[in-house]
C-alpha cells in the first residue's frame, strides 16, 4: 500500500483511523491521570491527601506537562492525531452514507444489526469535536498564553513560577451550563469509544474470538471508567466537593 493509499483507500483511511483512535485512547490515559489530581483536594474523612493544598498537586503536574519540551514536541503529534482522526472519520462518513443512498428506503433493522452507537460514530464524533474546542478556549489557549484569562493568576511552589490552573477549573466550573456540557461530552466520549476501542484493534488485524473478548472486556471498562472520572471532575469543582 502505497502513502496515498493510505489516506485515499478505504482499507487505508480505516488504518490511520484505527492508529490514530488507539493512540488518543492512550493519551487520554495520561490526560485523565493528570487531571485526577485536583481529587488531592478531596474533603473526604481519612483521605490521605492533605485537602489544604489548593491544587499544588494539580498545578505541579500541569506545569510540567505545559514546559518540558520533550512534552510540547508530543503536542504537536496529538494535534496532528486529532485532526487526523476527525477527517478521516469525517470522509469515511460520508462515503458509509453515500454507500447506503439506496438502502435509506429499506426497513430499518436498528440494534439487531448493529448498536445505535456504532451508526452514530459520525454524529459522536462531530460533538466531541465542538468540545473540544469549547475546552481549548477554557484551558489550552489561556493555559499557553495564548488568550488572557482574569482567573489564570501565578503562583510559586519551590520558587518556580507557575499558572495556577487550579483556579481557572474552580472558574470555569462555576458555571452550570458548562458543568452540563462537559457532562453531556463525557457521555458522547463514553459511547464512542464503545464502538471504537474494540475497532480500532480488530481493524489492525486482533480478530481472534479469544484476543477480542478481552479487547471488548477491558474496552468497556475503560469507555466507563476515563469519561467517569472526566465527569466527576467539573461536578467535584461545582459542588465544592475538592476545596480551595
């Protein structure tokens, strides 16, 4: 398979969706892992972290991801893995439904065929994408100083310098209707991965019924417990369940 192959061709277009899903699958492992550090500040009985820290925690681990450079050279290839992702789920899209242009007049056969979320892979996508742009206009573009935020004030641990992002979430989590959105976009991730973690994996070629049992085990739990976590975390902001 020739490198036009690869972005023109069916088979092609599926491949780097399938490598470019399993490499987000894999970011977000580390995203959700950076962003559970703001349940440091958890006001929980017997909890082991000191619930006094005002995000310290948090705010170490997003300045070291925001500054070493190792980790702005990856930025680059997640921004490329996104924007790949979403073309070519975008344009295999539309050739599915160009393909079905005759078949729209059939009886619908609904979950017997397939589930309502694997038919709706374009539309789930197309909600995370707006998401994710309504969060880089919170997070990403104030975070790299970008766009001026009031709420993205310094602070110093150890006297080094640093954006206290802590605040900006308890800012931006003020908001109901934005807690709802980020909710409502943790459901829209929930189901597409669903569908799209156990593809991913039996595109690239792990078709075995005993490999793709475990896939689809380990795939459902991770489509409940990333976007979870995800939502819990707008909610603990809003509720002031992790103190300031």
């Amino acid at each position: 398979m020739t490198w036009k192959q690869v972005f023109t061709s069916s088979i092609g277009k599926k491949i780097v969706m399938a490598l470019t899903g399993i490499f987000l699958i894999l970011f977000l492992i580390v995203h959700v892992g950076i962003n559970a550090m703001v349940f440091a500040d958890l006001n929980l009985p017997l909890w082991p972290f000191d619930s006094n820290e005002n995000g310290a925690i948090f705010n170490k681990a997003a300045h070291y991801m925001g500054s070493t450079v190792l980790i702005r050279i990856l930025e680059i290839g997640l921004f490329a893995g996104f924007f790949l992702h979403i073309i070519q789920g975008l344009v295999l899209e539309f050739d599915n439904r160009k393909k079905r242009g005759s078949e729209n007049y059939a009886v619908s056969i609904g979950n017997k065929g397939s589930k309502w979320y694997s038919r709706s892979m374009g539309l789930l996508g197309t909600l995370l994408l707006i998401f994710l742009i309504i969060h880089w206009y919170h997070f990403w573009l104030p975070g790299r100083e970008i766009m001026h935020h009031e709420a993205l004030t310094p602070v110093t641990y150890d006297g080094i310098e640093m954006h206290n992002m802590y605040a900006l979430m308890e800012y931006t989590f003020k908001s109901p209707l934005v807690v709802l959105i980020y909710v409502l976009a943790c459901v829209s991730l929930a189901y597409h991965l669903l569908h799209g973690f156990q593809s991913a994996f039996r595109t690239i070629g792990v078709s075995n019924n005993k490999w793709m049992g475990l896939v689809n085990s380990i795939g459902i739990g991770y489509s409940v417990i990333v976007p979870l976590l995800f939502a819990l975390m707008p909610i603990a902001m809003h509720f002031g369940w992790v103190s300031s």
